[in-house]
C-alpha cells in the first residue's frame, strides 16, 4: 500500500478547463470519495491519477512513485501504474469463467500457475465468490458481477484502488446491499482508495474523508460528519443532505461566536449563532436541515431558540414519515415529521445554535 499525492492539477480539454489546481493528500489505507454532481471533475481527477487522461498541469505521486509531473515531463502510462481500477461498467470478459476473468491479469504478468491459482482462490474468498469460480458472468447477478470486477482488480495487489462509480449500474436495494459489503469489505483491506460517487448516502456511509467538487475546484475536504454539519459554503450545505435556506437581514451588529439577531422578510424575529462578525444591516442567510426543526406546541417548545409561524404548503407521505412544505416570510422550507399537520399554519422551533449563517445569499450553482 502507498499514500497518494497530488499537487496542483489542471487539466483542459480544450478551451474547458476541466480541473484546476487540485490538491489532495490520501494517507495510506485511506478511503477517500470525490463526491459532486455531474461535470465537476471528479472522474477527471481519478483519470488523471490512472493515466487515462494525461493532465496538463500538476503532479501526481504514489508511494515513491511520481505518476505525472509536468515541470518534469514525467509521464507514466497506465500500464506502468500500479493501480487497480473498476468502473460503473465491469467490463468481464463474457467467454471466461469467474476464474478465469480473475486470472487474466495475472496472466499478462506472467505469475507463474501455483502462484495464480493461490491468489484466485484467496480473492474469490475475499469476496465471497468462491463458490461461482465456474460460472460465467451471464449466470451472476449485478451485484455479484461487481464483486468479480473488485475481485480481479485486487488479484494483483495494487498500491491503489480507484473506483469510479462502481455501484451505478445496481438497482436501489442491490445498491444498498452491495453498499454494506463494500463498507465491511474495507475494513479489512485498509487498501488506499479513491472512490468517485454523485450518490452522497455512499460517500457518507464508505468514507474516511470526503472530498466535495463543484467546477473543477475543491469546495470542502473533511470527514462525513464535518462535510454534513459544518458545510463550507452554501453549495456544499445545499449538495449534502436536505438543507433549508432562510434569507435574512442582521439587526445588531454581532461578534464573531455571539448570536444574531435577525430579521426575516416578512418582520418576525429570531436568534442564530454568528461564527464571524456581523455588522448590522448585513445580508445574511440561515442554512439548516430539516430534522433540526421542531413543531412548537404552546408551553412546549425547549429553550435555546425562537418560534415563528409558517404556513404549510404541501404535504407527501415517504413512507415512515411525512415531508411537509412550509412558507416562512417567502423562503420554501421542508419540514420532517412522523405525523402530517392538520392545520395549515404552523409554528416551528429553531434552536440558535442549530443553522450556519452565510453572508450574503445562497448561491448553490453547480
């Protein structure tokens, strides 16, 4: 296993620069996800790391390895990188056994047969497709067609494993299942990863840290549960989870760690943590997830926050609980909640200490 280093990369396809100035470090046994939606640079940045694509700035280095450094003009084909890679489509080889797709790259590097046959049965173990050695892949389901793509990726030992999309071709509930193998699986491999995902339950679920890009940039690296709660900006805020955004003015001027004072557009009044200093008359808006709401009930709403009446625009059943629509001084708003509002006014309970107020608007463009 090798740690991986990448420093400054660019790469354009023609006048589009596609990534720019990347940097990332990848500690070896990490499982790092490049999460974002389409078009963000994601799979470009794991090309360049295989060598499908050739960047046009930067270097990259594995272990004692540089892949790539364009002030050097060093350049490795894929061939002579030690990577292992699977992509949303596994590519088996139709005619071949289980066994055989597995020792294909074996083959190419000339193990010697005892040493295959060693190696086949360890991986297939591994995997748990011991039992499918003979069958070919029209006989496998997706998932199990999934775990020979892996399989055959890591019979040969590579310093690192990139995996690009690898769960997309599988229905929701094969996705799922193959979701909680792969995360027991990584346990006990602690193999250098990088994983490429639009679907946030994997990255949040798989990673060690996450890596989240939008226009070929780095918007946040940290791990699942600083990216949830301590979004960096608003799009990383409103990519990740549910979030709700409430544009509001600041009524007195507010240190950095006070709370703020706001006012919403249609005159009510609440209180919200300030990480930075706020002057008064500031542009701000609230970001806040769903399930840090509550539906106040007089005399019982918990300390620590304010109350403000909305007025309920929707309501759809998601099957164990109901999401619910909500008007809050022109912001749309959605609210979670086990039991569906009767009436069509409610009055909701924020704590202050619950959103994360950005300055300015919520420029969520991907």
């Amino acid at each position: 296993m090798a740690d991986l280093n990448i420093q400054g990369l660019t790469k354009r396809f023609g006048g589009v620069t596609a990534v720019e100035d990347v940097n990332l470090h990848v500690a070896d046994g990490e499982f790092v996800t490049l999460l974002g939606p389409s078009g963000c640079g994601k799979s470009t940045t794991l090309a360049a790391v295989a060598g499908l694509d050739r960047a046009d700035g930067g270097r990259i280095q594995v272990g004692e390895t540089v892949y790539f450094d364009a002030s050097r003009g060093i350049y490795l084909p894929p061939e002579a990188r030690n990577c292992g890679l699977v992509f949303q489509s596994y590519a088996l080889w139709p005619h071949m056994t289980v066994a055989e797709n597995v020792a294909f790259p074996l083959t190419l590097r000339k193990v010697p047969a005892a040493e295959r046959k060693r190696r086949i049965e360890e991986v297939l173990g591994l995997v748990e497709m011991e039992r499918f050695a003979a069958r070919y892949p029209h006989e496998l389901s997706g998932g199990q067609q999934q775990r020979v793509a892996l399989a055959r990726t890591l019979v040969y030992r590579p310093a690192i494993l990139l995996l690009d999309e690898p769960l997309s071709n599988l229905d929701a509930k094969l996705r799922d299942r193959a979701r909680a193998w792969l995360a027991e699986l990584r346990t006990r491999l602690r193999l250098t990863t990088i994983y490429v995902t639009h679907d946030q339950i994997e990255a949040l679920s798989l990673s060690d840290r996450i890596v989240v890009m939008n226009g070929g940039h780095i918007a946040q690296i940290g791990t699942p549960q600083q990216i949830y709660e301590h979004p960096a900006d608003p799009f990383v805020a409103d990519f990740i989870g549910t979030t709700n955004f409430l544009p509001a003015r600041v009524v007195d001027s507010t240190p950095a760690g006070g709370r703020a004072v706001l006012e919403l557009a249609d005159g009510q009044r609440m209180e919200a943590l300030s990480e930075s200093a706020t002057p008064a008359g500031s542009r701000v808006t609230l970001a806040f997830r769903p399930e840090q709401m509550l539906v106040a009930r007089p005399g019982t709403e918990p300390a620590g926050g304010s109350v403000l009446a909305t007025r309920v625009t929707s309501r759809s059943y998601v099957g164990g609980q109901w999401q619910v629509g909500l008007d809050l001084a022109g912001a749309t708003l959605r609210l979670e909640t086990r039991q569906p509002p009767s009436e069509d006014e409610l009055h909701l309970w924020l704590p202050s200490t619950g959103g994360i107020l950005f300055r300015g608007g919520a420029d969520v463009t991907a």
